[in-house]
C-alpha cells in the first residue's frame, strides 16, 4: 500500500519505518526542509533502539522516502497518517494547530479518495474536526465531491520500547465510521496479526479517549506507587516488598508499580493534562486524576528533599554526580524529566552538578541551557570523581550493577540517593556506602528455608 505520514517525529518516524519495514511504499513529509535532509542523509534526529536499522534498510530498498514537499505528500498516499505534535497549550489542553493545518493540506491538494487518520494523541472530537477543515478546504475548491474518511488510530508506544510495540502489538485500536475505510485498516494492519486478531474497531470518538485513558491509568498506578513509598518508609516497610506483592495479583499484574522520582517525558505529563482539561470543558472534574498529577510534581522534588535532609539548604561548594538525564532508559528524551528538577534546583541552592547519560545529555544541554552549575561527564565513573554524593535519577542498564568498591573510592564522602531502587541497602551498606533510597527503611526480609538449611 502507499501511505503518506505528515509529521517525522517520534511518533511519525516509528510508524513510517515500520509500515515500510512490512513492505508498504511510504513517504514521509515534513516541513522542517532541514530535518528532512538530515533524514535521507541517514542522521536521525532522535534516538530510538532498532529504529535506526530500519529506515536505513527501508530507505535502501526503496520503500520509505522523505519530503518537504506537502503537495508531494498528499498526492503520493491513498492513506494519509497525521502524526504531528499536540503540545501542551498554556491551559494544559493539546495544541491542535498542526493537525488541523495537516487537515486543510489534505484538502487543498487531494484530487481523489483519501482516508485520513490521526495518528496523533488528540482530544475527543479532533477527527470531527479534521472532517471539516477537510470539506472546507474542497469546497473552496469546488470539489466537495471527491470522497474522503476520516479514522482514528492512536498509537500505544513506550519510549525505549517504540518498534518492538509497533512491530507487535497486543492490540491495535481503529475508530472508523464506514465500511471501506474499515476494510483499508484491516488490510494494513493483517501483516501485524497473522497469530491472532488483534484489531479492535469502536467508535471514533471512543478510540479517541481510549488513547487518553490509557496513558491516564498508567499514570495513575506509577503515583499510587510512589505515594506507596512515601507511606511505607514512614510505616518502616518495604516498598519493593510490597509491589512483590501485590503485583502477583491477578487482577494488578506486576507493570507499572515501581516506585521512582516521578514520570515525565512527552506523553505522560501531556496526556494527563489535556484530559483534565477536556474534562474541565464539559463539566466533569477527575478528581482522580487530579490527585495524580499534583502527587507526580511532588515526587519529582523527593531527590532534592533528600539531599538536602542530608547536607543541609545551603549546598553552596557542594558536587554531585548525577546518573541518569533522560526521563526514562533507552531514550534520549528528557522532557519533563525528573532530572531537569533535579538539577536546577540543586544548583538554585548553590551545587555543582557533574552527569552522565548513555545519550541524553546533547538534550539536556538544549534544555538547561548554559547553566554554569552542570558539566557533563564522558562515562558514569568519571562523573563520581571528588562529587560528595551520587544521584540515581534514570535506571538505565550500564547503571544497575556499578563496582561499589570503586564508587565508595572516587565519592568524597560514600552516600548514594537513589531515585530508581536499583540496589539492594544490605550490600550497600556492606559495602560501606550511605544509601537512600525510596521507600526501603524495612529490615531484610527472613531467609528461605533453602538458605536455612544450606
């Protein structure tokens, strides 16, 4: 099939490379003429594992090109993906300024049938409105009756995660209003579901606020979590103990319920915003969901709480080393990142900051600014030198299983706050290191009788 993707973000370069990986002829256009040099130069402009293999094969085979040419774009796909960004306004609704100039492109240069669908995250009511900018666009033309539809097709992609979630999905959610545009959808998405059939068809306004609720229930159980933590350090249990619990439960599960300094990045924090806001618009508050964003901005601060319960308000002279930038593994983007919290506010109190990220750190740089408090160190070893605390903000691998001999060494003074729980305080604490972490003031737990009896 040919399809047009509007938009080379995170959202519109994952879902053009992988439809093109399948075998469809995709093309996808920007309008950022720069960005699409860099993409057919094969520089990506964020990082994605596996991403990057892809639309370099793609690209090599001749199955997914890129444009700046909009006019290009319309006239090349059957199927026409908007898959732009919806930035948070002032308000905390989704901007929709783009994909609805998406819509009226879309309108002024179609010549034949075109099913439009909104790829990207958007308040209920958007195709309805996407609908209109539509006919208006071909009315001004005079060609109202070339035929068109309009589906909604949310994307359900972890950060990190994103091409193995596209290329296998668990389920794969299509609004649509008619019968051929439903038969499009089904023929584009059988190469994803050959075991078993994972579209779900509903309503376009339904599939809508399914992306909405979604994002809005993960969010939720991550703040219960943390607020868990909080709880049971006070209480003197374990919070890891406790998602061992609970998440053996049937009706819990185990994701989602690890307790950290807070989420961010571009979906979560969004998200739960712009529903908030729809919600406010017709009347209805979500009193749940409130809780959930104000105990999020809360644990955001927990880090900068702790140090300075350790060291005092004035940390004026004061290094950190810092490990972790990005707002969550294998992902370079920190927006919202709990590390942007963490430093500023550290350094607001006097600090110097010395982090390292596998590859987030050019991003930080772009969102700090030239804050003289962070420099930024080539390798996690060198940011500990002569800093008089480590800060675990992001749990990504090369972090999880460090020489603590070494740690205690380079560190003026061995006190390690970590924000993810990636270490057990018994070994720590063996190790002779000063260890915060969330939620985690309970003793051991008792040994096995395996161990007993070795």
């Amino acid at each position: 099939m040919k399809l047009t993707i509007v938009g080379t973000g995170y959202v519109g370069l994952v879902t053009g490379a992988c439809f093109a990986e399948m075998g469809n002829d995709v093309l996808c256009v920007d309008l950022d003429a720069r960005k699409i040099e860099r993409l057919r130069a094969g520089d990506l402009p964020i990082f994605e594992p596996g991403l990057k293999e892809i639309v370099l094969r793609n690209m090599t085979e001749g199955r997914l090109h890129f444009s700046a040419d909009v006019r290009e774009g319309v006239r090349f796909g059957t199927l026409q993906f908007i898959a732009v960004g919806t930035p948070p306004g002032e308000d905390g609704s989704a901007d929709m300024q783009h994909v609805l100039a998406a819509a009226r492109a879309i309108g002024c240069h179609m010549s034949d049938y075109k099913l439009v669908i909104d790829k990207s995250t958007v308040p209920v009511g958007t195709a309805d409105a996407v609908r209109e900018e539509i006919a208006a666009a071909l009315a001004a033309r005079g060609m109202q009756k070339i035929p068109f539809s309009v589906v909604s097709n949310p994307e359900f992609l972890k950060e990190g995660a994103a091409v193995e979630d596209f290329m296998r999905p668990d389920r794969i959610v299509v609004g649509v209003d008619d019968e051929r545009a439903a038969l499009l959808m089904r023929a584009l998405y059988a190469p994803f579901q050959r075991q078993r059939d994972k579209l779900v068809l509903m309503d376009v306004r339904s599939a809508e606020l399914t992306k909405y609720a979604a994002n809005a229930m993960l969010a939720t159980r991550i703040s219960f979590m943390n607020e868990m933590a909080l709880l049971a350090e006070k209480l003197g249990a374990d919070i890891e103990q406790v998602r061992r619990g609970i998440g053996a439960d049937a009706r819990i599960g185990p994701r989602f319920l690890y307790a950290g300094c807070g989420y961010g990045g571009s979906c979560f924090p969004k998200d739960v915003k712009a529903l908030l806001r729809s919600a406010a618009d017709v009347g209805e508050p979500l009193h749940v969901l409130t809780a959930v964003e104000r105990a999020n901005e809360r644990q955001k601060h927990v880090l900068v709480d702790r140090v300075l319960r350790r060291f005092g308000p004035d940390l004026g002279g004061l290094r950190f080393a810092l490990w972790g930038l990005a707002f969550k593994p294998d992902t370079d983007d920190v927006r919202e990142a709990p590390s942007l919290v963490v430093v500023r506010e550290l350094a607001a109190r006097g600090a110097s900051i010395v982090a390292h990220d596998p590859e987030a750190m050019e991003r930080a740089r772009e969102a700090l600014g030239e804050l003289p408090a962070i420099t930024y160190a080539e390798s996690p070893t060198a940011a500990l030198e002569q800093a008089d605390a480590l800060i675990v903000v992001t749990e990504w691998k090369t972090y999880r299983a460090p020489d603590f001999e070494r740690v205690r060494e380079l560190l003026r003074q061995p006190v390690v706050i970590d924000g993810r729980n990636l270490y057990e305080p018994e070994l720590l604490r063996a190790c002779g290191i000063e260890y915060h972490p969330l939620g985690r003031n309970a003793p051991a737990p008792v040994a096995t009788p395996l161990a007993l009896a070795a």
